[in-house]
C-alpha cells in the first residue's frame, strides 16, 4: 500500500519516502529540500509544520536566502546564492564595476559597507590623500605633505609650538595621542608640572588637588581630561607621585 504522505511539500522540504525509522512511535521520513541537501524528518515534526504553516528547511535557510536576492547591501548587489561555493556566499555585482564576484555571507553580514574587497583601497587612498596642511593638533601643525606612508597614512612635517618640528602621520594627529614634538617638548614639560600643590595661580592649585582626590578614587584619566579640561601629562606627572607616595598601585 502507498504512502500518501509521500509526495507532500512542507515548506522548502518535499516528502520523498518512509523509512524504518521511527521517532517517539512515529514514522521517520527522508525528505528533500529546494536547496537540494537530504534531511530526516518524523511524521509529527512535519505534521506540526503544516499544522502551523511553519517554513521547514533542511537547516539552510533556503527561503531567507533569497529573500535578500536584487537588494543592495554597501556597495555589492545580490544577484544569486552561490551554490558552488565551499561557504556560504552569493554572486554579486560591485559598485566598482566587478561584476559576478562570490563575496562570503559573513562578510556582507559584517561589514559596515560590504564591497567585492574595493572599499578598503577606497579607505586607504581617501586616508593617503587628506590635506591638514595649515592644520592644528595640540601644538602642533601641519606644515609639510612627505612622500612617506605609514600602513595606509600619509606622514607629515609637523611644526611645534615651542620651536621644533617632528613627522607624524594623519592617522596619529587625527586620534589625538599625538599632540607635540615630543616628551621633551618644553610646552609639555611646562603643562606638566603647571597644576601643583605651590603653584602660584590659585586655580592651579585647586585643580592639583581636584586631579589628586579623582585619582585616588580611581576614576579613569579620560574621564579627568574631560571633566577637568587638562592634558594627559599633568594628570600622568600627578599620578606618578600619589605612586611615589604609596597612596596608589602602579597598573
């Protein structure tokens, strides 16, 4: 006697035929899946599926996949799933003109403008190519363009405030750790010790005591520039002598 279940669609899976198996009594079927993987299903998982009109799959997300077929995502557009390929992806076309590029799922999902592996070139020439001159940083500006790269930035003559010159790269200036011609730079050595106990600016003196009793209740030095509206060195100098005074462990 035939099967009747055989032959029954269930979402993306088809009914193919009855096996000896058997799940909690019931029986276990071989079913094949638009994407075209075998998988075991029990007669009541698949009636529970139809029961809810639930879109059963062998796992692949068949439906959801291309669901997302001609939509744009960065720079890439979907034009198909690639069946071929060892992981999973899909053939695009790119913005910058390649066409039919297998691009992996992950990287589409995690990338913020997800590209056929252009963007980064695009990044890294737009990063080359940024003029600062006449800039400021701190006390430095940018005086001169240098035929220098470091990894994907340009490197520039900088110009410091108490005299002296030093290169830095676009990258370094613009995140801000780079903001004088060095640890000897006479301007920082004077920033660095303005705030003390003896300090005749009465307004230095209070902020000396306020970086102390923020430091000694551990708040993060980012924090103290911030809500202070000092540099890192004074706040570095201060910490080194609560250090020195036993009242704080080095990190």
């Amino acid at each position: 006697m035939s099967d009747t279940f055989v032959g029954t669609r269930v979402g993306n899976l088809v009914v193919v035929e009855a096996t000896e198996e058997r799940e909690h009594e019931s029986i276990v079927y071989l079913c094949q899946c638009d994407c075209g993987n075998h998988i075991k299903r029990s007669r009541r998982h698949l009636n529970a599926a139809l029961k809810a009109g639930a879109m059963s799959n062998c796992g692949c997300n068949y439906h959801n996949r291309h669901q997302v077929i001609g939509h744009k995502f960065g720079l890439l557009t979907i034009l198909a799933w690639a069946e071929e390929a060892e992981v999973p992806s899909y053939i695009c076309d790119c913005n910058c003109g390649e066409t039919g590029v297998v691009v992996p799922l992950s990287r589409i999902k995690g990338s913020k403008n997800p590209s056929c592996g252009c963007y980064t070139k695009i990044v890294k020439a737009a990063n080359f190519s940024q003029d600062i001159m006449g800039k400021r940083f701190g006390n430095l500006v940018a005086i001169q363009a240098l035929e220098k790269r470091n990894w994907r930035y340009r490197v520039w003559l900088c110009q410091c405030d108490c005299g002296n010159t030093r290169e830095a790269t676009v990258g370094e200036l613009n995140s801000g750790n780079t903001k004088s011609c060095g640890l000897d730079c006479e301007i920082r050595r004077k920033e660095r010790f303005k705030y003390r106990a003896k300090a005749a600016d009465p307004e230095h003196r209070n902020k000396y005591y306020k970086i102390r009793k923020l430091l000694l209740n551990h708040t993060p030095v980012s924090q103290i520039k911030r809500e202070l509206h000092v540099g890192e060195s004074p706040v570095h100098h201060i910490k080194n002598e609560l250090i020195a005074e036993g009242l704080l462990q080095p990190n």
